[in-house]
C-alpha cells in the first residue's frame, strides 16, 4: 500500500523568521507523527533555517528547484549537490509556474530531474495542463507528454523514487480545483502511463499527488480517491492551521 506523501511548496514567500516559527510550529503539530510522509520547499535562502528548526522531526525539507549541473559558471544558480549539502531531501521539478512563466521545456526538466537522481534527491515531477488545453479536450495528450518526456531515459530503480504531482494549471492559486472525480482519472491515467514505461510494480508503488488550491476543506475528499497519494500544497502550506489539518486528513 502507498505511503501518503503531503509537501508544502511555500514559492517566494514568507521572511527568515516566519520560515522559522512556521517550521517551529509544524514540528510541534506533527513533527513526531511517521503515518505520512511530510515535507516544506521554502525559499532557498531560508532552507537552513528551516532544516535547523525541523531537526528532531519527521518533517523533510525540499528545494523548489535546481539547476542541472554539479557546479560551475552559471551566476544565479543552485547545483543539486549545494541543495543536497544543506539537507534537503526532495526537489520540486517542472512546476507549472516555472514551465509556464519561466519558460522551461520538457527536455530541461527532464534533464533536472536526471541531475537531482544523481545527486541522490528524490524529485517532485509536476505535470498539468492549461484551462485552454482541459476545454479542448486535450488534458490527457498534455499530461502524457509531460510524463513521458519527464521521464525519459530514467530506469525502472530511477522511477521507483520518483513522485509526480498532478497540478491542473487552472486551479493553482485560483481558489479553483478539480472535483475528486476530475483529479482521479488523470491520475488513474498518469498510473496507467507509468505502467505501460516501467511495468506494473514502479506504477503501483509510485506516489501521485494532487495539487492545486488544496485546502482543509477538500483535502480528504481528493485524497479519498484511489489514485490519489497525498497533495503538494501552495497557499495553504504557509500557515500550521491549514497544513496540519490536510497532513491529518491523509491519515483518514
């Protein structure tokens, strides 16, 4: 049985202090609990503090991105060995607004996502199409593309540490989100792309999240669902009150 997995992308938000008392916070909550797997993605500047502050817990930390290459003349970026260093775990890769606003293509992030395996991080591949693509019919051709391109060249004990977080483009930061049924059968598709990449045992072990306005009140609902393995959550991740009772909800 999958294991819910429950991260927190906090993007470009919050200071040094309200990184480190909402860590505080969060380890008080449900730092101790090991039902479910629970990870923050703050800020760069800000993940040694948190990893400070999360010491002791169960609670992982994440990066929100990398850039494809050990080291070197490349001013601005961070090497998945500099994230690795200062203890993070897990690394979000392709997040739409990175693809969408930022300009990132398919064989970049599948390039990010080969870096941060060797760098022994577990990435967060996140696929999902536009509102424009959902009302032309086109959901599944867009997330499978991503999917395959995403993964491309990866091996089966590659796979197998992979997460992927389904994200409708549509319902980030727009109090929007899918219905349970919507978010099921992309996910339940994207399970049926991973099978037919790298067989029956990576799919059914691969975690699927859903992301996308989640929030106390929908969480258990969307995780109900079969296919559905935990969430990656946006706006409601940056305050204990929201986090923690979604991170509860994945217990049932």
């Amino acid at each position: 049985m999958r294991k819910y997995f429950v991260a927190g992308n906090w993007k470009m938000n919050l200071t040094m202090g309200e990184s480190a008392k909402l860590a505080a916070d969060l380890k008080a909550a449900i730092g101790g609990q090991s039902e479910v797997d629970v990870a923050v993605c703050p800020p760069f500047v800000y993940v040694p503090g948190v990893v400070e502050a999360l010491k002791g817990s169960t609670i992982a930390v994440g990066a929100q991105n990398l850039y494809p290459a050990p080291g070197g003349a490349f001013t601005g970026e961070v090497s998945p060995k500099m994230i690795k260093d200062v203890g993070c775990r897990y690394v979000i890769i392709g997040h739409s607004e990175r693809r969408h606003i930022l300009g990132e293509k398919d064989e970049f992030i599948n390039a990010k996502v080969k870096s941060a395996l060797e760098a022994q991080l577990l990435p967060i591949l996140c696929v999902g199409e536009l509102l424009a693509e959902r009302q032309s019919g086109r959901t599944q051709s867009v997330v499978s593309i991503q999917v395959e391109k995403g993964l491309a060249g990866l091996t089966e004990q590659d796979a197998a540490k992979i997460t992927i977080a389904y994200e409708p483009v549509w319902a980030i930061g727009t109090g929007e989100t899918a219905t349970p049924a919507q978010a099921q059968e992309v996910h339940a598709y994207i399970r049926g792309l991973v099978k037919k990449l790298f067989g029956d045992s990576i799919a059914d072990a691969m975690r699927i999240q859903y992301g996308g306005s989640v929030k106390p009140d929908n969480a258990a609902e969307l995780m109900a669902q079969p296919d559905v393995d935990g969430s990656l959550v946006g706006g409601a991740a940056l305050k204990a009150e929201n986090f923690v009772p979604i991170v509860r909800a994945a217990k049932g």
